[in-house]
C-alpha cells in the first residue's frame, strides 16, 4: 500500500482559492476542543459545529449528534455511532432545502439494523471472498456474514460501534474528528489497528479524510457508505451519471472479483459520457437489478481525482465526487424493498445510490489488485471529496 502523506489532509486545496489565500487559511489554522464537547463560540457565525443527544447504545454509551453548517446554507449532520452521516441538507435551484441522503432521525433505528445509510465502513469495506485472506504465510478467518463472504468488516464493524468525537473550532470550516481503535482479532483481523476520520465542510465541499497506523501487518479498505438522491424521494434511474473510468472488474453471481480488469467500452458499465441510471438496466442481467461493481478510476495512481458526477435533472442538484483511491463502486440500491422508512419516506429499491471510494473488492486476494496491505510504521492516509451545488 502507498503510504505517502496527501498534502490535501488537514488543510484541503479549494478549487477557486488563490494561493496566497490557501496559505493564509493554513496558517490559520484550526483548534481542537475537548473531546466530545462543542468549541468555543467562532468569529463567523455561520460556520460552526452544533452538538445535541442524539441516544444511548444497549451498553450505555451516550451518542451524540454533529450538526455542521456554513456560509453556503449546506448543512450536514453526522453520529460518532458508526460515523453515520444522517443527512446532508442543500438547496435546489428554486431555493429549496432537503436531505439528500437516506437515512434515520432517530439512533433506534439505526440499532435496529439497516443497509450501512452513512457509515463509516471498515476494517475492509466491500468483500473478501470465502471470508479468508493470508498474510505473511498466515491465514485469517473472518465472519461470514455475506453468502460464504465477508462484508462490510463483519457482524460488528466500524458501522457498528462508538466512535471518540472531537469537534474542531475554525473559522473557515466546520469539522469533526472520530477516533477508533480496532484490536487485534476484532472480526477476525489482526493488529491493533488506530483510526481517525475527519469531516470537514468548507464552502461547497465535504472532505472526508482517513488515517490509519497498527503494531501488526493487516489489511485496510475504509469509506464511507452514504446513499444519495438529489431529488430527496422518489427513484434515482433518471439522474444522469458520469463516472471516469474507462476499466471496471466484473464479478460473479457471488458479486466477488473475477480477477479481470475489463474495459467498459461497448457495455453497460460505461459512463464516461453521462447517462441516466437506469437507462441500461435491462442489458445488466442481473437480480435484483442494478449496479453494484467497482470502476477503476482513470488518472494517475494515488493522486487525488475526479471519480464520479451525478446530476438530478428536476432538481439542478448535483454532487461531484474526487478521491486519492483507485476505485469506486457504483451501487444502485439494490437491496432496498420498502421495508425501512423515515417520516413519510419508504426507502424503496432504487431509492439511493452510494459512490463508495475504495481499492477493489477481495484485493488481499487478488494478486493483481492493487494493494491493501497496512504495516507497523507506515501510515495509512486517503481523502474523498464530495462537492455540492445546482445547475440551472
């Protein structure tokens, strides 16, 4: 795994910003406040973090609810249980603000179970086929919990458990630091592995940064699991889609890797020039139907990029999505049958999709994946960027 630090974290580059007006903003700089508690009052009123109960776990842990907002009427809000984005709250072109995302108002039904709306996803996100990898001669056994495969990190992820808050006071961006530690064997992977995420909301852009170090080799696949629909209800086959990849890697009817890296010239899968979502459906043969495969990003290897743009015609919103990871899986909701809701809002099959950042599915094993392996001493930095805004 490359390990090289992204200049991008901690003090992110604005498209639009100067450089003088960057290195002012670095100098700034942020402060960080107690753990779990609000900051201290900012001089831009508007830019702040918000802090309220939002429940208690079975084994008594208190959970709160973030509630970031800026200058750009952009409002997100997020849980340290699971590092869950609740919601994300944007204008339309008519000036009208709704959630964007799919999920709950209420930590119950969160405990209750639910299909990761907004998580943070680890230790590996995605699958690992037979629930079994091995490293340095050794092999490790993970839960089950997909078929005969391991998803998501297991029964108990990082979707899964309470997250250490800290909010960082700073005049130009909202933003919240999540602490975790992972031990040794926690779903079966070994080493204690140390995360931190960081959101942050500046100007018209959520940052989402991720960092990682263990005492024992491992492997590593973080993201997180948000479901969109920019029109705030109804279906996502008519949003238009672009996404920037001319490879993806086909999968059998377990939605584990082949191994093949296939161009996607010629088939559905092929998004380079924008389409509606569900306009190729019926060609993907597949039940239920609708995509769940990773693309391999076009561009230069570890450097940050453009992943994926999708825009909601009715609505002119859009959301752009720019990653340092090599791929993004394209995930069309699938799974959802009407059986969860929120208020009047029944999440029903095609209702959301996630453009999930990652390296590929089963990588630790697929020789030829780009790597996942995490050592003692290196230091695990990746950073998603989704930025937000309206065309007429």
């Amino acid at each position: 795994m490359n390990t090289r630090i992204y200049e991008l974290s901690k003090y992110p580059h604005i498209t639009g910003l100067s450089v003088m007006v960057a290195l002012i903003l670095i100098l700034v700089g942020c402060n960080s406040g107690k753990k779990g508690e609000a900051a201290a009052e900012q001089k831009n009123p508007k830019c702040k973090v918000e802090t309220s109960l939002f429940g208690m776990t079975p084994e008594g842990d208190s959970v709160m609810l973030y509630t970031l907002k800026n200058e750009q009427d952009i409002t997100v809000t997020i849980t340290n249980y699971g590092g869950i984005i609740t919601g994300i709250y944007i204008p339309d072109k008519n000036g009208k603000t709704t959630n964007i995302t799919l999920g709950f108002d209420n930590l119950e039904q969160y405990l209750a179970g639910h299909p990761n709306f907004g998580a943070l996803i680890g230790r590996y996100g995605n699958r690992i086929a037979n629930a079994r990898f091995s490293l340095d001669g050794e092999t490790y056994t993970l839960a089950a919990n997909n078929g005969n495969n391991s998803l998501h990190g297991g029964v108990k992820g990082f979707d899964d458990v309470t997250w250490v808050p800290e909010v960082i006071s700073c005049d130009e961006r909202a933003a919240l630091r999540l602490s975790y530690l992972s031990v040794d064997g926690e779903e079966g992977y070994p080493g204690n592995l140390s995360v931190t995420v960081t959101y942050e909301l500046l100007m018209d852009q959520l940052f989402i940064t991720y960092e990682a170090e263990c005492d024992k080799a491992t492997v590593l696949n973080l993201t997180n699991h948000a479901y969109f629909n920019l029109a705030g209800e109804g279906s996502i086959r008519d949003h238009i889609l672009y996404i920037n990849a001319s490879k993806y890697t086909p999968v059998n009817a377990e939605l584990i890797p082949t191994g093949e890296i296939a161009n996607v010239e010629g088939t559905p899968f092929d998004f380079r020039k924008p389409k509606e979502i569900g306009e190729r459906f019926d060609q993907l043969g597949n039940d239920p139907v609708g995509y769940d495969h990773n693309f391999v990003l076009d561009g230069s290897a570890n450097e940050k990029r453009l992943a994926a743009k999708v825009l909601d015609p009715k609505t002119g919103r859009f959301v752009e999505v720019s990653t340092t990871e090599p791929g993004v899986q394209f995930y069309t909701g699938n799974f959802l049958d009407g059986s969860l809701s929120s208020g009047k809002t029944t999440f029903d099959q095609h209702s959301g999709f996630c453009l999930e950042t990652q390296h590929f599915p089963d990588s630790p094993n697929q020789t030829d994946f780009p790597s996942t392996v995490l050592r003692p001493g290196e230091q695990f930095v990746s950073q998603t960027i989704f930025r937000f805004g309206v065309e007429e």
